[in-house]
C-alpha cells in the first residue's frame, strides 16, 4: 500500500512532488515534538523532584496550547500567508523543543512545553491547504497516505532515540532533546526558504474564496455556534473523539512508566515497545482504512474499541509474562489505529452539505482536548493509587468509547454514504 503511494507521488509534477515532501517532513518533525516527555518520564519525576500527575499537567499544557491556537493558524494560513504560518509554527515548535532540553526548573519545562504546542498548532493549518493545492485529486489520497506515514514515524522517533543517547556515558535526556530541536530548527530554516524560493504563490497565498469578508468576529462566532447546534450528530462524534483520545494518550503517556513498574522492562526495552505502539499503528491505519471501504464505518469502530478495552484490561492485571505483555502492546498499537479511518468516513457522512471542512475540526478540537486531559488525570492515578489502576482505568474509558460508538451506530445507521475523503489520524 505504502509502495503504491509512494510511486504515485513520484509521478507526480516535480512542484507537486517537492510540496508533499516538505510537508510530509514537516509532519514528520511536529509528531516528534509530541512524545518527547513520554520516553523519559520517571528519569524527570526524579530529577525536577515532581510526581507524575505534574508531569502529566506539563503534557496536558502541551497538548491545551495545541488547542487553542489551531483557530488563529487556521486563519493566518486561509487570509495571509501559508508559507508564514508554516515558518511560524516550525520555529516556535522547535524553539519550544529547545527550552524544554535547557529547562532548569520544572516551571520552564512546563514554559517550553507550552511553547511546543503553540508551534504544533500551526502545523495542520499550514499542511492541509498547502497539500491540497499541489496536488490532484486523482493523487491526492495518497500523497496524503505518504503524509500521514511521515508522521507515524515522527511519534516512533523519539524513544528510539531518546534511549541511544542517554545510553552512551555523559550524555543525558538533555542532549537527546536538544539534538531533536537543532534538527527542528534546521529543518525549519529548509523548510521556509524552499517554499519562499521554489513553491509558486498559487499554493502558498491564501484562499480568497473562503474570506468571511467584512463579517464581524462577533458575527462569525455567533454563526459557528448556531450551525454547531443545528448539527448534534457531528458533536456526539466529537465526544467519541475525545473519549477515544483521552484512553489512547493515557495509553501512550504512561506505557513505559507500566512496563517498567508493573512488569520489571527494563527502561530501554519499554522505550522501543513504545516505539513498536506507534508502528503497528500504522498498519493499523492502513488495514482499518480497506476494511471500512469493504464493510462499513459502523463494525470497525466497534471492533477496534473492543479490541482495545480487551487488550489493556488484560495487559493492567500484571498477570502475563513480561514478554507477553510487550507483545500485547504492540497488538493495542494495530487494534485501537483501526478507528481513525472509520470514524474518518463516519464524520464524512454525517457532515451536512459545505461543512465537511468543520465537521473535521470540531472532531479534531475533540481529539486534542483529549489529550489535554488524559495525560495529568492519568498521571494522579498513577501518584494516588499504582499504574495498575491508571491501566484499568484507561480499559475503562475504551469501554465508554464503545458504548458512545453502539449508540451512535443504533441511531445513525441508515446514514448516506458520499464519496470517501482523505483525512489525517490522530
């Protein structure tokens, strides 16, 4: 499947092709800025002398400043400059990075943090018009498929070389960190000066027919809230993202603090299973992807959070072998990646005429502020009580997800079924 993207995007025109490459590097980049903490969460619990749930706040911040700032991207990118929306949010997301490598007390780590999710922000604001724009639509789904690969192995990146580092004598999270953000802003720097130079304004200027005109700000927030009243279904497949993303950033958060305490993985080991979460992800993505085409939206969504309320209620009791239980993370990665394309197609069909654009926000805002909450919550399990109980707390959330999707496939069901949609996971 991979293969088959790959060579279509190789086919491409030669502008076309060069977009989809800085963009996928660029995604690649920003998913890296998203799991830095995770790999190395114990080693700053003892070192900034703090417990975990702050370490979760200083993840949750990240992940709240994301939130918060997709708007104002949104709109820099749509009526000023995509170019300078991307430049922006690559140099901040890296300086960011930065701050946090340097950070001398938790309450800076905490500042760069923030600061990550201010440039994170801006990524998908600047990447979706950008790519849609250079692309056809006969090669546009799987220059999309290229993207979203890229930013699969953005999220595999850091454990694998997190651990590398501070393996080797002298050097600590620090410099693991900091290498991470030289990368960044060098890539950012590459990045602003080849879509300045290279990239024609047709794609990087801003999308005029969408302008609000002379509307008052007041006038469009009002608007927005009235549509989004009118739409509840698209808002109840917004809870079920948020719902979905509160268990699978719990999951991710805190998997190597669980394999390390509950089942004695040593800390590098439990870092490349992280790493192996992510990977299976993407097949996941890929398979969940041809069984929605060949079945429904419906049996997917219910297969994979089920397979995921299983798998970690089984992995939370502590009670199978070490290996065993790396394994089964691995096994979560494929089965709770399943949904994304499902819920993708879902969204698609329940979006009403002209608004598939915002339909796929509100469902995004509902994602990110699943990870704003999932992370300090998670992490006051795990200071309050044990990780085991954090665990069977994240199956329990996964069991929520699958009641919310029963319900909404009980009442949405005889939902039309439009064309299919390229759409990023998250």
């Amino acid at each position: 499947m991979l293969d088959g993207a790959l060579a279509a995007v190789r086919r491409i025109p030669r502008e076309s092709a060069l977009v989809v490459g800085l963009i996928s590097g660029s995604q690649y980049v920003n998913h890296m800025y998203l799991v830095l903490l995770p790999p190395i969460l114990t080693v700053l619990s003892g070192e900034f002398e703090v417990s975990l749930a702050l370490l979760g706040v200083a993840l949750g911040v990240q992940a709240l400043t994301n939130t918060l700032f997709q708007l104002p991207f949104g709109h820099l990118a749509d009526h000023y400059d995509r170019t300078l929306a991307l430049a922006l949010s690559s140099f901040l997301g890296a300086a960011g990075v930065l701050v946090v490598a340097g950070a001398p007390t938790f309450e800076w780590l905490v500042v760069g943090q923030a600061v990550v999710g201010i440039g994170v922000a801006g990524h998908h604001p600047a990447h979706y018009p950008l790519l849609t724009d250079a692309t056809s639509e006969a090669v546009r789904g799987r220059a999309f498929s290229v993207y979203n690969v890229g930013g699969t192995f953005g999220f595999a990146t850091p454990p694998v070389v997190i651990t590398a580092i501070i393996g080797v004598p002298g050097l600590t999270w620090r410099h693991a960190i900091g290498l991470i953000g030289v990368v960044g802003l060098a890539y950012a720097v590459l990045v602003t000066v080849l879509f300045a130079r290279r990239v024609d304004r047709s794609i990087t200027g801003p999308n005029v027919a969408e302008s609000t005109g002379s509307a008052s700000a007041a006038h469009r927030v009002r608007s927005e809230l009235r549509s989004l009243a009118a739409d509840p279904a698209i808002l109840v497949l917004a809870a079920l993202a948020l719902v979905a993303s509160t268990a699978n950033w719990g999951l991710s958060s805190y998997a190597v603090v669980f394999l390390t305490d509950t089942y004695a993985v040593s800390l590098d080991r439990a870092n490349l299973a992280l790493t192996g979460l992510f990977l299976t992800g993407a097949v996941g993505v890929l398979v969940g992807g041809s069984l929605t085409d060949r079945f429904s939206p419906a049996p997917v969504l219910l297969g994979s959070f089920v397979g995921l309320t299983a798998l970690v209620g089984i992995i939370a009791t502590g009670y199978v072998p070490a290996l065993a239980a790396v394994g089964l993370f691995l096994l979560v990665g494929a089965v709770r990646s399943l949904e994304g394309p499902a819920r993708d197609t879902l969204t698609q069909r329940l979006a009403g005429e002209g608004a598939v654009g915002k339909s796929f926000a509100i469902i995004t805002i509902g994602i990110m502020l699943g990870s704003a909450v999932a992370p300090p919550v998670f992490g006051f399990l795990i200071d309050r009580f044990d990780v085991q109980v954090a665990f069977f707390a994240v199956a329990a959330v996964a069991a929520l997800a699958t009641a919310l999707t029963a319900a909404i496939v009980f009442r949405l069901q005889d939902a039309p079924a439009p064309e299919p949609v390229a759409g990023e996971q998250q």
